[in-house]
C-alpha cells in the first residue's frame, strides 16, 4: 500500500519532557472536528503561538512526541468553543489533500487519543475516577488495578476478483451512489481470513479462494484499523442482504460506478486494481 510512513516526522512519546506545553503543534478538536490554520491554497497544524485567543482552555494537553522536530500535543474542547480568527474546525476527513500527509496522519492518531481519554475517565470495572499510567498510553483503577488501552477495532475490507472484473457493493448509509468493497469487523475468535469469509457470506452470499493481504490503514471514524485484502470469486449468486448492502454487481475496470473518496484504503485498492487492468 502505497503511502507516508507515520513515523517519517514523528517521534512517538507519552511523557513530555518537561512541563512547559506552550509550544510546538496543536492538535485541537471541538465536536471531533480539527482546528486548522486556513492559508490561501493549503491549511496547516497550528502552534502554540498561534492560539492566544484559546490560552485559557489549553490546559492538561496530551503529549503526542515530536513533530518536524517540535512537540506536539492534542487536546479536545468544548462543543462551545469558537475558532480564533483565521481558522475553523473542520471534519477530519475533508483535511486530506488540504493538509500534508504528515499532519494529516498525526490527526487521525491524536483524534483517537483524545476520544479514548475523554471515554476512559472512569474505570469501566468498578465506576472510580481513573488515572494516567505513567510511561504508558493507559489508564489505570487506583481502586481494583483494572488497566484501560487506547481501544482499535480490527475491520477487514475486501476486493473480490472474477474474470477481469471486480465486486463493487453499494451500502444503504453510504452518500449518493458510491459503490465500494465489503467490509465488516472481525469477531472474537476468528482470523482475518475467517472474517473475510463470513463477511463476504453474510452480506452477498458468496464464496471467496486464494485470500490474501494487501495492506492497511488506520480509519479514525471512530477507532477502527482497516485490513486490505483480495480474494478470488470461488461459487454462488449474489444474494445482497438487504441490511447493510442494497446492491452488488461485478464490474469492468473500464465501466466503474461513483468510487469513495480517495483517502480510503478501498479507493487505493480499487485504483490498483484499475491501474493493473486497464487497457491503456
């Protein structure tokens, strides 16, 4: 899978190294929305030099590490809050190709960060105030010892492949027509390759060989780490399930219905795919 290594700029940490946080990058959200800075053709990350309107509710930021050499914290605040002028917050996902890879990347991290700290103040054992684990991107139960990690839910999404042609699926909460790939979470118990499976079973009734990895992406919407995969049509007649799939069809890389957008791993799978069967 073609795209920017996350750790390229970006040195991963959990502590800071000391406790002046009036510096460096900002990643700030209001509603999950990101603050960015708005320049004429492209938008940026804001430092802490830039947010003097926002100085009194910049408190008890989240450390990310470093960033292009800086630090770099996040932080969520209230639905309330309004932009200083010269910036919006703005849906993460609208960002890509707005912003650079880069800070896009760390976005999609910090966003996920900042939910799991503001859903995990409270032990989901017993009901206590939790607190920091120190050195670790963790909660910890002063009271039971109970321990809480920033929650990722595996998903696998799947290219099915027959004669040249690929399945494409259009999912009843998906906008306009866009069609797309299967997909579904992976359940307890079973392996990628058995989710693969079942997914592809449950929601067009088909059979699927030759399963195998293509690449991943972290899906920030809300927590999800999406598993590229392709597979080859093996039997049955697409059956859609009415539920989450409305319809299904295999179709020529020349004759493509509306396609996701392209920061989606599904998009990047379906271009390859093009690139590789395309007549010209």
């Amino acid at each position: 899978m073609h795209t920017q290594n996350i750790y390229k700029n970006y040195e991963p940490a959990v502590t800071a190294p000391d406790k002046d946080y009036k510096c460096g990058y900002w990643f700030i959200f209001c509603s999950n929305k990101l603050l960015i800075v708005n320049n004429e053709n492209e938008a940026k990350i804001p430092q802490y030099n830039e947010l003097s309107e926002l100085s009194q509710v910049l408190t008890s930021p989240l450390y990310l590490g470093r960033f292009y050499g800086l630090p770099a914290y996040c932080i969520g605040l209230a639905d309330s809050t309004q932009a200083p002028s010269g910036m919006s917050f703005v849906d993460l996902r609208s960002t890509f190709g707005v912003l650079d890879e880069a800070s896009f990347l760390l976005a999609s991290k910090a966003v996920q960060v900042v939910a799991w700290e503001q859903t995990h103040r409270f032990c989901g054992k017993c009901g206590s105030l939790t607190q920091d684990l120190s050195g670790e991107r963790a909660k910890v139960c002063p009271k039971c010892g109970f321990i809480s990690y920033p929650r990722i839910c595996p998903a696998v999404i799947t290219a099915v492949f027959k004669e040249n042609k690929i399945l494409l699926a259009h999912a009843r909460s998906f906008k306009g027509d866009i069609h797309s790939l299967i997909a579904g979470f992976v359940e307890a118990g079973e392996t990628l390759e058995e989710a693969v499976e079942r997914e592809i079973m449950e929601e067009i009734s088909i059979k699927v060989k030759n399963i195998k990895y293509w690449g991943s992406q972290p899906w920030p919407y809300p927590n999800s780490l999406m598993l590229g995969f392709t597979a080859e049509y093996e039997g049955g007649e697409i059956n859609v399930d009415g539920v989450e799939i409305s319809h299904a069809h295999w179709y020529d890389v020349e004759n493509l219905p509306e396609l996701p957008p392209k920061v989606s791993i599904a998009r990047k799978i379906i271009d390859w795919y093009t690139m590789e069967h395309s007549s010209s």
